[in-house]
C-alpha cells in the first residue's frame, strides 16, 4: 500500500493506510500528550508527512508500522520541543541594559570631567565667559556677539584660543 502512496499518489491506497494507522498513531500520540486534541493534530500532521514521504520508504530498512511511528515519534519530539521552550521576554533583566554605567567607566568619566573644569578654571574670564555662554546655554555666535557687544571676529577667535589652551592643558595630564 505504502508502495502505491509513494510511486503514484495513489488515494485508494493511502485511504486504507489513514483507516489503518490513523487510530493507532493517535492512541500512540494520546499516551505521550495526555492530551487528545494534540494527539489528533499530530496524528493528522503524521499521515500527512507519510503522504508527503510516501516516496522516501525503503523496505530493505524497516517495516511500514516502524518507519510510521518513527515520523510520528519525531513530530511529537519537535511539538514537545516547541511547547518547552522559553519564550523570549524582552523585559527579562537578562536582556534589559544596565542603567548605571560599570564603576569603572563611571570613574574614568569623573577623573575626565575633573580634568575639564580644571583646566577652564585655567582660561581667562573672557574665554571662558564665551565657552559658557556657546556650550552651557547653546547661544549662537552672532547672538554672543550680539550680547556682549563683541565683533564676530573677536568671538570665534576667542573660543578658538580658548578650545587650544583646553586641549593643551589636557593632553598635559594624559
């Protein structure tokens, strides 16, 4: 019968092989579910991988009713794999990042932070008035000038001296 399935898609053939092992392969399924819904889903998904693999059946390696409940086997394998594994949480703290920065990094960043402002305590008030005013209140250039009165010149020259004199003091302390 099996043969018939395989070589011509043969329905009569593989009708009788469904009212055959259809309700073994399900009372099979039910031992190991201990659920009959599922073991008629996987009894359903076993013939229709038989029909499927009708083609793939070598007598020389088995019987018909071992190389059935092997594809059954299988499958019930892969569905009890599929309903054991964990499903992913992305709120698992696990996969959630670290708020806080590791100590190390933290302390690198406050030596650095430390190094910055002393070295501004380091410029001259007007330059240091300008970096305040262009960096801590994100004031334009033409608005700086426009505030104290500066040519615009004289403004970009200033923080210019003033970023040199930072990278100077700073490399100083690397």
């Amino acid at each position: 019968m099996l043969a018939a399935v395989g070589q011509s898609k043969d329905i009569e053939a593989f009708e009788a092989l469904f009212r055959h092992y259809g309700p073994r392969v399900r009372a099979y399924m039910a031992k190991l579910a201990r659920d009959n819904q599922a073991a008629e889903e996987l009894m359903q998904e076993t013939m229709l991988a038989v029909w499927n693999k009708a083609h793939q059946f070598d007598p020389a390696r088995g019987s018909v009713s071992s190389w059935i409940f092997t594809i059954a086997r299988n499958l019930r394998t892969d569905a009890y794999r599929k309903e054991k594994r964990p499903t992913f949480d992305p709120t698992d703290p696990a996969f959630v990042p670290d708020d806080v920065p590791p100590a190390d990094v933290e302390f690198e960043g406050r030596q650095q932070a430390d190094r910055l402002h002393r070295a501004m305590e380091t410029l001259p008030s007007e330059q240091l008035e300008l970096l305040k005013l262009a960096f801590f209140n994100e004031a334009s250039h033409s608005t700086i000038a426009a505030k104290l009165g500066l040519p615009m010149g004289t403004v970009k020259s200033r923080i210019r001296l003033a970023f040199a004199k930072l990278r100077a003091a700073l490399e100083d302390h690397t």
